[in-house]
C-alpha cells in the first residue's frame, strides 16, 4: 500500500488556499485526492474539510488557544511578548505556526495521514491540557513549518483554510461524474465527507441511509423587523398558508431515538442528554424511532408556561444534574418538527405533511408539542394596510400574545417548505422582540469598578464584516452575573492575545446577545456604528463567531 504523506496534503490545501480561482482549486484537489486509496481517501477530505474526526464524531481534541500557544512559544523559543502582537498581525494561528517553527530539515520519519490521524485520535482521548499539550509538542516537534500549520489548524478547530466542506464536495462530484446536490445530501445524512467520498468513488451514493445518533445541522430562520413584513412575503412567494408558531426562548434541540437509546443535540451538534434526563428518559419511552427538532425551554406545568431563559441558565452551566436541579427548575422540549419516522427520512417532504405525522404522535410532558396552526395568508394584512382604528393586525395580535405568553415572538413557516440542514433561508421567519438584540463576538475586555474590580466584567464588542471580519460596535459594563463573570473572567485570562494592563484584547470566540437603545453612526469605531446604551442579556453559549449579526443588520436596524 503506497504511504500518503501529512505533508503532501499540507502542500495540497495551501495550494487551494492560495488561488481565488474555484476551477483551479477544484483541479487541485482532484489531482491530490484520485491517486489516494480508500482509507487515506477518506482521512484526507475529513482534513481537508478542516477536521480531524467525521463532523458526526462526538470526540473533541479541546485544544484551545492557550495550550497551542504554549506549545508554539517553547518550539520556537519566541519571546512571549513578542508573541501577541504576531498573533494579532497574522490573525490566524496557524500562519503564526510557520512564521515561528524552526525548519528541521528532513525528519527520519515523515508524517502520514494515518500517523497524523493516531497522533490526533490520541491527543483527543489525552485527559487534561498538561497531557494534551506534551502530545502536542511531541506531534509538532515532527512537523516542518508548513505541517505544523495544519496541524496547528486541526487542532483548533480554525476552518479559515481557504477551503470549505463545499468545495470538497464539489470536488468528489466532478470526480464521480455525479451532481453536487447528490454528494451534499449524502454528507448531510452521513455526517461524515470521509465516507461520503468512499461512496461517491464507488457509485454507492444512491445507497446511503440517514442514520441516527448522527446529529444533523439544523434549519434555520431569517429574521424580520415586522409581523406585517411576513404578509409581504408571503405573498410575493404565492403562498395561500402559513404555520405561525410561538418562538420560545430556550436552547434548541434536536432529538433522537432508536430502540432503547435515546440522545439529545445541542445546536453546535454536541451532545447534550446528560443535561436533560427527564426529556431523554421520555423519547425513549416512545413506541417509535424518530428525529425531532424542537426548543427546550424552563417549563411550569401547573400553568403550561414556558419561563424565560435566565430560569434556563441555571440547568445550562451544571454538569451534573441532580434530582433538587430538576425539581427547581423544570424543562419541557417545545417540539416543532419530525425529521425521521420508522425508517423513513422526512427531510424531504414539506413541512405541511412532518407536520401531520408529529399531530398523529402520542407525547407526554415533558415533550410537549409546540402549537402550529396553518393561517390563511388572505385575511392577513400587510404593512401600512386597513384604515387606523382598526381591529390590529392579525399578525400584531399573535405576536402580542406569544409575548404575553412569556415567549419570544413567532416563527412563521411555509407548509411547503422542505427541511433545510443547516441553510438559513425564507420558509422559515422569524419576529423577535419589538426592540432588536444583536449577537456579538466580544473582541477586549476591562478590569471593572468597586466590587468588580478584580474581574474582567467590561466588554468590547463587535459584529461581522463583509469578509467576515470583526468591528467593533461598543462596549457594555456586564449585566451578567456575579458568577457567570467570574467565570468569564477565568476564560478571558486564559485566551488573552495581548495584556495592556487595564484592558486585554482577547480571543474572539465568545458571543453575547445585547439590547441597546439605539444605533448612531460613529466616527470612532471602524464599523461606523455605535450601539447607544447597550446591555448585555445574556451569555450565548450555543453560538459560534460565525453566528453572530453582521454590519449589514446594524446597518439596517441603523437605517430601520
Ligand atoms: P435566533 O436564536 O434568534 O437566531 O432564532 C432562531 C432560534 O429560535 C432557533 O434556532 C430555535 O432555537 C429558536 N426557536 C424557538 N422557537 C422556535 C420554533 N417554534 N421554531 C423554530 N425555531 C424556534
């Protein structure tokens, strides 16, 4: 069997990252992934599409900043104050890599995929950061700069390679000779690009079979300002109905069941059935194997109330879940869609038809089904219809009421709609609050005041750019807990990119929901915008950087 070198692939996603050109990058890949065989196939598009492990893996190899920074600083022998302000010029942990590695010529024994793939799989089973990071050192200390890059890349889990997972399903369709939209459902169903690949060499594509405990990315909504704006769209689109349901404010959820097992996925995919045992313990009691998407939330069964969030953050940060934890603070799962019933994948079919069959199911508390009644869309008004006085508009109504039922606001859905993974598109609307929140990336934080002066407690904020760059929008003293900022504070020190003594900038991955009164243009902040008294509502654990709002919704909430 030919040996696939770590650093032919290393050379390989450079080159793809290299060129803006999209035939050129796929050309690139096809020429490095078709000689491969079968098992190096399927480890090098896991790489490629920047992750050790199948996405469906529920193994993390938790090396965070520090620690791969720690083990940068002592093989290159930086000075450390040297090192923040590179990490800030290069903007990406993995250039900084082959900035500082020394070149140790030609190593006796050079990395394969498949050694580099032990060396991950052993880093992710490493109990603690101290044996994490020698295991680390150790992988690192037999890399060349440019290994060390993607080494460094996969570790952390960084996906800015230039590459994406689409362009590596692009690439394994031009190779099969099949559709892209037929290697992008197999991925989706199979979580895994690796075995994707193998089926699309071998024309087996057509045999792949959704799989369960095999969390799949959710389908998500886009918001509007207005109830009235979904009357508008509504009919711009031809649609004579639509399910307009509350939209609760708690952490989505997609469950699966199958026999005697039953699991519970967070929003980023990781499981989270340890946190909810009274759901779990009832969607395995069900008398069928299924998918379900739908929201916990904090529950009073005695009123049938979902309670706000904050009742919810208690059970989010235990983990460990006693018996007093669940008495205290009780939770139902709000359940909105059926994705999989008894063999039988319902992606595909309309929203209108998931909806029946999730009607027909028996559940009991504390899975409870979300009310969703289709509304005809004639009778609705939109915006600036009907003369003033009148009854309110039907829509203004609902949203009023879901508000007044301790909700969000409401989720507007089109029956004909297909279930999107991952896509955030128009069949789903979404009508938060009357007064918008953004969800920002926290950039610097600042030593607080009085009793808070010996925590981290002051935030620097900032939404995304057009090239997914961050601006900074404003600065907010927190409205979080006294301890949620002593933890907070703890992470902050521990991904510091640079001290300034009163302020330190930080890394940019933790992401909060903020209100504010209104936005200004600004001459300071490089965004051009300034929140005006902004407040922090809470932590949002179960977003990503890349989740966060961008100058265009500023900007529109600015102009709006
Ligand atoms: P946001 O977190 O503001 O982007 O709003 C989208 C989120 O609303 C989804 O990811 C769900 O967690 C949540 N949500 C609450 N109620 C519903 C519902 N009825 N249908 C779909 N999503 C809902």
């Amino acid at each position: 069997m030919p040996l696939s070198f770590f650093a032919d692939f290393a050379r390989t996603a450079d080159a793809v990252g290299m060129t803006t050109k999209r035939l050129e990058k796929l050309a690139v890949l096809a020429s490095y992934l078709s000689p491969l065989d079968d098992s190096d196939l399927i480890i090098a598009c896991r790489f490629l599409a920047g992750r050790p492990f199948p996405a469906s893996d529920e193994r993390t190899l938790n090396v965070g900043f520090s620690v791969a920074s720690t083990v940068l600083i002592e093989l290159s022998g930086i000075d450390p104050a040297e090192y923040g302000p590179l990490v800030v010029r290069l903007g990406d942990l993995g250039d900084v890599a082959t900035d500082i590695l020394p070149n140790r010529g030609e190593p006796d024994e050079p990395i394969t995929l498949r050694s580099a793939l032990n060396a991950f799989e052993a880093i992710a089973s490493a109990r603690g950061t101290g044996q994490k990071a020698l295991l680390l050192r150790n992988f690192i200390l037999r890399a060349s700069p440019l290994e060390g890059k993607y080494i460094v890349k996969l570790v952390t889990g960084d996906m800015r390679m230039g590459l994406k997972e689409s362009l590596v399903e692009e690439a394994l369709a031009r190779m099969a000779g099949v559709r892209v939209e037929e290697v992008q459902w197999v991925n989706m169903l199979l979580g895994d690009i690796g075995e994707t690949a193998l089926m699309a060499r071998h024309g087996r594509l057509p045999e792949a079979r959704m799989r369960l405990f095999h969390p799949l990315k959710f389908m998500l909504a886009t918001p509007v300002e207005k109830p009235s704006e979904i009357v508008t769209e509504a009919r711009n689109r031809d649609e004579t109905r639509l399910y307009i349901e509350d939209k609760y404010d708690g952490v989505r959820a997609q469950l699966h069941k199958e026999g005697d097992r039953a699991d519970i996925y967070s929003r980023t995919l990781d499981p989270v059935t340890h946190r909810f045992p009274e759901v779990a313990q009832a969607l395995a009691s069900l008398p069928h194997d299924l998918i379900f998407d739908g929201e916990i939330v904090a529950y009073s069964q005695t009123d049938g109330r979902c309670l706000q969030f904050t009742a919810l953050q208690k059970r989010l940060g235990r983990k460990t879940v006693s018996d007093d934890l669940m008495a205290e603070v009780p939770v139902a799962c709000m359940v909105f869609d059926l994705l999989y019933l008894d063999g039988v994948t319902l992606l595909e079919r309309p929203l209108s038809h998931r909806k029946e069959l999730l009607a027909s199911l028996d559940l009991s508390y504390p899975l409870v089904k979300a009310p969703s009644e289709p509304v005809p869309v004639e009778g609705l008004k939109a915006e600036g219809e009907g003369d003033e006085g009148e009854e309110p508009h039907l829509l203004d109504a609902m949203f009023d009421a879901a508000r007044e039922r301790g909700n969000e606001g409401l989720m507007v859905k089109t029956p004909g709609s297909l279930y999107s993974p991952g896509k955030r598109g128009k069949a789903w609307l979404k009508v938060k609050r009357a007064l918008a929140t953004l969800d920002v990336v926290v950039t610097a934080v600042e030593w607080g005041h009085g009793k808070r002066r010996s925590m981290l407690s002051d935030y620097t904020f900032a939404v995304l750019g057009p090239g997914g760059q961050l601006l900074n929008v404003g600065k907010a003293y927190s409205g979080l807990t006294d301890a949620e900022i002593i933890e907070m504070t703890e992470w902050f020190k521990a991904h510091t990119i640079r001290d300034f003594g009163r302020a330190r900038l930080v890394e940019p991955a933790v992401v909060i929901e903020v209100a504010f009164d209104k936005i200004q243009s600004s001459a300071r902040h490089k965004s051009g915008y300034a929140l005006r008294f902004p407040r922090i509502v809470r932590l949002r654990p179960d977003k990503r950087p890349q989740d966060a709002n961008t100058l265009d919704d500023v900007r529109a909430i600015a102009e709006g």
